[in-house]
C-alpha cells in the first residue's frame, strides 16, 4: 500500500476538456510535488509545494493549473491540453522542499492520454 | 551542464551476473545521494540511500566518492526480477532540490 495516492490511474481526454488529476499523501510530510515522465526522457518537474505555498514552478504551460489546499492534497487541473501533453503524471511527497536527507516518495502515477 | 548525469545503458546481463553503474553530479553542494528503482509503466521506488562510507543492502552495495562527484550503485548475482531502470537522485538544501538521473536501463537475460 502505498502512501501517495493518485486518481484517476488512467485518463483520456480531448483537446477542449478540462479535467483534474488529485493526489492524497498519508505520510505526514510536508512537501509536495506533480513531476512529468514521457516516453524515454526522463522525470520532469512541475510543480514544487511546501507547506501549501508554491515555491517552485519551472516555466509550464498555463494550460496546466496546481491547487495545493492543504499538506495532504495536491490537485494539477487540466485544460486545453496538446497531445504532446501525454505522458505519465507522478504525484510525490517529500518531508520538505528544503531539508537535507530529503527522501521523496512517489505514487503510483495517473496516466494521461490527449485525443 | 546536467546537475546530476547517467549513463541510460541499455545494460544487458546474463544472471547470475555483477553489474555495476556510476552516476556523476555537478555540485559538489550536494548532500543527500539515493537509488530509485523504476519498472516498466510504474513509479520510481526508493532502492536504497546512499551514505559516504558506503552501504550494502544484501546483493546491493551503494557507494559515494565525494572527490570525484559520483555515486554507484553495484548488484550481484543479478536475478531476472533486476530488470528495471535504476535512477539516482542527489539532494541538495534550497527549492527544488532533487535531482533526478535519466536513468539506466537494465536487463537481466536468462
């Protein structure tokens, strides 16, 4: 059982939708992160929160929109998205963005496909 | 320059086998080493860390030279159930502090 929870596990959507993919963590910690992996390249970062205040956002496409209520849930909504956007979708957790030692956990990632 | 480089292999290996990969970081800041194992359309899990004495974790031994920036992970007697990509993360203290490897690919063969 893991301690990140990610749904949905799979999503299609067209170019016109919107959509939302959430991320729960059971761990306690404090950090949380959405990374992107596609076909053969490796993980990309999106988003960095810690404490529920975004300290991290490395250029992406307006197109995608993270929500952080609280430390134990993440949200990356979705809209107007491009095919290319396809790819695996991994929610992490980490202690905290900032710390020594910082060991991240991932869950079981929600794979999107863009039609 | 990469913050943090591997080579993406493929390795391929009879089992029974021992293999062996290094991955090189750019900062010499960094703090924190760990292997993640990932299989096939599946997250990436953590392995083992990795500490500057070194550290085996049965047929896993992890090793850290600070001097040389690079950190490697080796297997021995590899089984088929091995066959995964391994990639090294390395930490570091401010925002977006971990640095993922592209990851190596390997493939125990039969």
């Amino acid at each position: 059982e893991t301690g990140v929870t990610q749904t949905p596990r799979h999503l299609v959507m067209g170019m016109t939708n919107k959509k939302s993919l959430k991320c729960e963590q059971h761990l306690g910690h404090n950090a949380m992160y959405w990374y992107k992996q596609s076909a053969k390249k490796p993980l990309e970062l999106m988003f960095v929160y810690s404490l529920e205040e975004r300290v991290e956002n490395n250029s992406v496409p307006s197109r995608f929109s993270p929500e952080c209520p609280n430390s134990s849930h993440l949200f990356l909504h979705l809209h107007t998205l491009q095919p290319e956007d396809s790819a695996l979708y991994l929610c992490a957790s980490s202690p905290g963005a900032k710390r020594a030692g910082n060991t991240i956990y991932f869950g079981e990632g929600s794979w999107l496909t863009v039609v | 320059r990469k913050e943090v480089e591997q080579d993406p292999g493929p390795f391929n290996v009879p089992e029974g086998a021992t293999v062996a990969f290094n991955c090189t970081y750019s900062n010499s800041a960094s703090q924190s080493f760990f292997w993640y194992r990932q299989d096939c359309r599946k997250e990436p899990k953590l392995l083992m860390s990795v500490y500057s004495s070194g550290n085996e974790d049965g047929r896993f031994t992890a090793q850290l030279n600070r001097a040389s920036q690079y950190i490697s992970l080796l297997i021995r007697d590899s089984k088929l159930s091995d066959s995964a990509t391994y990639l090294c993360v390395v930490v570091r203290t401010g925002a977006n502090n971990l640095f993922f490897g592209t990851g190596t690919r390997l493939t125990v063969i039969p």
